[in-house]
C-alpha cells in the first residue's frame, strides 16, 4: 500500500476554484460545519483517500463488512458556485504523516483547479462561550479585509498562536503553491462536540462563499447541547455545594 492513495470514482467536469476542510478537531466544529453543508447542498462523492497515516484500523458496517478508514472529497453546487469539500473522520497519526497527507490534499486541489482554500477548526478557549466568535487567519495579507467583512475576527492574532493539523499546514504549504488560504475557526469550550460554535461559523463561511444555506439542523443540536450543558453545569454546582456543606 502506498502512503496515500486516491481513488477518484470520475474525473471528467469535477474541478472547482474552492475547496473546504472540514476534519475532525477541536469541539468538532469544522467537522460539524463542513458535514453540515454536504448534506444540505446534496453532495457528490468523487473520490476516496486512503493512508498508512491514518488509524491503523478498519470500519466495520452495518452488514458487518469491514472497509478501510477513509477521508472522502465532495462536489457540491449551489447559485452557480461549485465547491470541493474535503471531509472525514481522521488526521494522521504522525507529524510526518500530517505533511504528507497535506501534500497530497493540496496536488488534489491543484489537479481540479481550486485557487482558494478554506479550513475550519475550532479556537479552544477552556469555558463555555455564549456568543461564540469566529477567529481568522489567512495565507496572505490582502485576504484580510474580506474576512473581516464577513463578520470574521483577527483579535486572537495579537497574542499570536498556532494551527495544528490539516488546517493549518494547508494554509502554509498552500501559499507555497499561490493557493489563497483562509482558516476560520469558532470559539469553543474544547469540552464537547460544539453544534452552537459551528452555526456561527457557517454563518461567515456562507457569507464569504456566497450561497444561502439552512442553518435549522445545526441550530437544533445546539438547543439540544445548550440542555446538556445546562444538566452539567446543574450537577457541577449541586456537587459544589455538597462539598462546601460537607466542610462547613
């Protein structure tokens, strides 16, 4: 097996200048956001990655049968825009991993003719957000203005920072390449899968895409989530006070 491989399931008329990545990683909330347009838009699998970089494991399904773990490319178009979406449940086990598999995530855009690169994540900040807001970096400085148009926020660029994984180095070896890069990533806890985070983000990815997607299904999970929060915070403060009556 080699270290990637790629199987495209067709290759003819399936390029597009935008590509979004949506893997797993803080609070889920690129994941959520990225999974959440596939749906709505009514995706089109083209293709299927596979690595020695991932997992070593396998996916059992529901009949049983085992499929090796993937990450999977969709096509998508809406108002005339049409939109790559990179999309799955695994990063790399491996820093070595990671560069390689950015690599070929980028000779795939390359190959279908993408010129702008979006990655989405989440900014873990360890409490719970009310109004999360959605924290921006990009692969060059006159991409700036228009995030910031779109109702993204560069404050967290004041005390500088990193992006790990995927979302990062695609912005970094992209720029290498002239590919446009743009990191949005919306403020979360880190605690739990964050549906509210995600909303926020879509938001300001729709905006700066330019389509119009339905935002009820992400809005629901974060009523739902809020109750779960609510039931957690309820027990952490009974626990407080049965700690302080115990001392008392």
């Amino acid at each position: 097996m080699e270290d990637v491989t790629v199987n495209f399931f067709r290759e003819d008329t399936v390029g597009a200048p935008i590509l979004v990545e949506g893997l797993p990683g803080v609070g889920h909330v690129g994941k959520l956001v990225a999974d959440h347009l596939v749906d709505e838009l009514g995706g089109e699998k083209i293709a299927e990655i596979s690595s020695i970089h991932f997992p070593p494991q396998v996916v059992v399904d529901e009949q049983g049968v085992t499929h090796l773990v993937n990450n999977e490319i969709y096509r998508c178009e809406k108002d005339g825009i049409t939109i790559l979406f990179l999309v799955g449940d695994f990063q790399s086990t491996s820093a070595e991993g990671h560069y390689i598999l950015a690599e070929r995530y980028l000779d795939i855009a390359e190959k279908l003719g993408v010129r702008r690169i979006y990655t989405l994540g989440g900014y873990g900040v360890g409490h719970l957000v009310e109004n999360p807001r959605v924290l921006s970096a990009v692969n060059m400085e006159h991409l700036r203005p228009e995030v910031e148009a779109a109702g993204g926020s560069f404050e967290n660029a004041r005390s500088g920072g990193m992006i790990m994984g995927a979302s990062g180095l695609l912005l970094g070896l992209g720029e290498v390449r002239g590919l446009e890069g743009i990191c949005l990533m919306g403020e979360t806890s880190g605690y739990l899968v964050d549906p509210k985070s995600a909303d926020s983000l879509l938001a300001v990815l729709s905006h700066m895409i330019g389509i119009e997607v339905d935002h009820t299904s992400l809005q629901e999970r974060a009523e739902d989530m809020e109750q779960a929060i609510e039931k957690i915070r309820e027990a952490e403060e009974a626990k407080t006070r049965e700690e302080l009556n115990y001392i008392g």
